[in-house]
C-alpha cells in the first residue's frame, strides 16, 4: 500500500538525499536519429550476464526510439560536462546539434569525453510506476583515456563535486 500522506514534493525531496552519478543515456531510431537524455536513475543489475538498468519517464521523447531500436548507451558524465547534462536534461530537436558522438556497437551514440560508454541492448522492458524499466545487457563498455577525471555528481537537486579524501 502506499503512503497517502507522502507529498510529490517530500519524495523528491529524498530522492535528492540519494547522492547519484549522471550519465546521458543515448540510443536511435530505426532511421538513424540520434536521442537522449540526461539520468540518474540508472544502475547496474546483474553481473552474469552483465546487465543495466535504466528508469525512462513515460513522457520521454526518447523511450519511443529506445523502444524501437531495443539499444541505448549509459555515457557516465565527467564534471567537465555539465553544460551537456543541462542541454539533455530539456527536450527539443538538435540536442545533439555540435555534439561530439558516433554510433557504437549497438548504433546508439558513443559520446565524446564521457568516464564510461556501457552500451546495451534491451532484453526486457518493465513497467514501474509512471516510467518505464529498461533492462539492458552489455555488448561493450569504453572507458575514458583520462581515468583520473571526476564524475559528475548529483545531490540534494544539485550537481555536487566528489569530496576529496
Ligand atoms: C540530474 C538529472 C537526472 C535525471 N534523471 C532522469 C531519469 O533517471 N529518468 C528520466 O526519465 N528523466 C530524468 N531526468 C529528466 C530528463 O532528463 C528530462 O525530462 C528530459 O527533458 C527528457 O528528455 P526527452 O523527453 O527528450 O527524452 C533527469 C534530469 C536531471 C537534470
């Protein structure tokens, strides 16, 4: 059952104290169009067969493509690319307009700078609530050439930078 005095506002509120890392998750349609968008609700699921998830709004422009083309790719940002999880976190056309990416091994796009690529395909899609569960299993990951740089972080509604040891 659930708690119907829990406000949407006081759930966000701590979601926001589960500290998360950001990625944009990419993939294509049948006819080569590019989408994405930035998450957070994403995570590893299954180590044999490597696996993912990722949590897609109902309301995403991108959940229709993935649909269609079963691929997407988690690109896990650095904090040098913040203005890229600004630009992905709105909807429009031309997101990725000057956009360094190629098409990985899924065809979903690779982008450029990002910590991680962990490429997949779909092997199941479940519902959850108002978003989708995307269950995907790894066909490749491509880690950065700079394995020093910083994630980018996200707490409390806001990015937030790794604290030093
Ligand atoms: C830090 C952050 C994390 C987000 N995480 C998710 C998420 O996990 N799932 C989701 O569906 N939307 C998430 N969003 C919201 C989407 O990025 C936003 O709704 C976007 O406009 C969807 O674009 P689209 O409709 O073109 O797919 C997040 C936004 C931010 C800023």
């Amino acid at each position: 059952m659930s708690d119907s005095s829990l406000t949407s506002e006081q759930f966000r509120r701590a979601c926001g104290q589960w500290a998360t890392g950001v990625s944009i998750v990419t993939t294509v349609d049948k006819a080569g169009k590019p989408y994405g968008l930035t998450m957070n609700a994403v995570t590893s699921l299954s180590l044999n067969p490597p696996m993912f998830i990722a949590c897609v709004d109902n309301n995403s422009d991108t959940l229709g493509p993935m649909r269609e083309s079963q691929v997407y790719c988690i690109n896990v940002l650095t904090s040098a690319q913040q203005d890229l999880s600004n630009r992905f976190a709105k909807k429009g056309d031309g997101k990725f307009d000057g956009v360094d990416f190629a098409p990985g091994v899924t065809g979903a796009p690779v982008l450029g700078g990002a910590l991680l690529a962990i490429e997949c395909a779909v092997t199941a899609v479940l519902p959850g609530g108002d978003h989708q569960i995307m269950c995907g299993e790894v066909r490749r990951i491509v880690a950065n050439d700079a394995p020093d740089a910083a994630p980018l972080l996200y707490f409390g509604g806001r990015y937030a930078a790794v604290a030093k040891p």
